[in-house]
C-alpha cells in the first residue's frame, strides 16, 4: 500500500465514465478555480481538455 507523505494512505481517485461526464454530447465544460476548461471527445475516441 502506498502512503502519503503524511503517514496515511493513500486516497483511490474517483472514477467517472466519460459517458457520464459528457451525458451523449461531444463537449462538457469544467469549472475549476475560477477558470472554465473544455473537455472534447474527438471522433477518434481520444478525450482533449483545453482552457
């Protein structure tokens, strides 16, 4: 098990399924720290995140 540096160990990232994050659009935008980011499926199946 790898921990932190604080001795705990380590979280497991959340996982999420682009299917939901883009609920059958091609495009989602994410606001993060006062910033808004694009997240974009390609026809290609890859996933591009811009600002």
């Amino acid at each position: 098990m790898r921990r932190e540096d604080s001795g705990t160990p380590a979280a497991r990232p959340h996982v999420l399924a682009s299917d939901d994050l883009l609920r059958g659009g091609k495009i989602v935008e994410i606001r993060h720290n006062g910033e808004v980011y694009r997240l974009q499926a390609t026809r290609l199946g890859k996933l591009i995140l811009t600002k």
